[in-house]
C-alpha cells in the first residue's frame, strides 16, 4: 500500500505561481513513476506532468513552458511548480504513483486561478 498526501493548494490571481507537493509514504519503495493530474468541473481527469525513476519527464502541451515537475527521492515527494497560472488551469489536481500493477492516487488539492 502507498499513501499520498498532497498540500499547496489554494486561490491565485491570473499570473501567479503555486507550488504543489505529494508526499508518499509505505511501500514507496516500490514506485516507479509519480505524476499529476487534473480535472475540472464537467471535464475528464487529465494528465497534467509525469516522471519515472529514470527522470524521463513528460507534460500535457497546455503546461508546457509553464509548469515544472521534480522529484526528490530521499523524501519520497513529487512537486510540481506552477508558473503563470491561467484560469484555466483551475482544478482539482490530483498526485498519482505507479507500482507494478497498481496506480495509486492523493485525495486531491483544489486549485482555482481567479482574479
């Protein structure tokens, strides 16, 4: 079993910045590839940023330029910095870890980029 617990949330004005961290805890020996999504009201759950072990990173096209995810593996945490928020980019954001077989997922911090 893996626990996720993400912070860093919150309300932001148009061009602002956050910074979202997913702390893993148990068996996070075992992750190979933690990421973020995202969902807003209406729409479907979308990947936002991943990254493995092997620090290959991947990002939606709509974040690109803008949104930075990292990993620091001693804390077994996943960050993901946003830059330039658009109101757009409101959402639930949602931590996910990959096991083999399994993906987990953080309860999820609510995002909104409103002026």
């Amino acid at each position: 079993q893996v626990q996720l617990v993400e912070s860093g949330g919150g309300l932001v004005q148009p061009g602002g910045s956050l910074r979202l961290s997913c702390a893993a805890s148990g068996s996070s020996f075992s992750i190979y590839a933690m990421g973020w999504y995202r969902q807003a009201p209406g729409k479907q759950r979308e990947l936002v940023a991943g990254i493995t072990n092997g620090v290959t990173i991947n990002y939606a096209d709509s974040v690109k330029g803008r949104f930075t995810i990292s990993r620091d593996n001693a804390k077994n945490t996943v960050y993901l910095q946003m830059n330039i928020l658009k109101p757009e980019d409101t959402a639930v954001y949602y931590c996910n870890a990959d096991v083999p077989q399994r993906r987990y997922w953080g309860q999820g911090t609510q995002v909104t980029v409103s002026s």
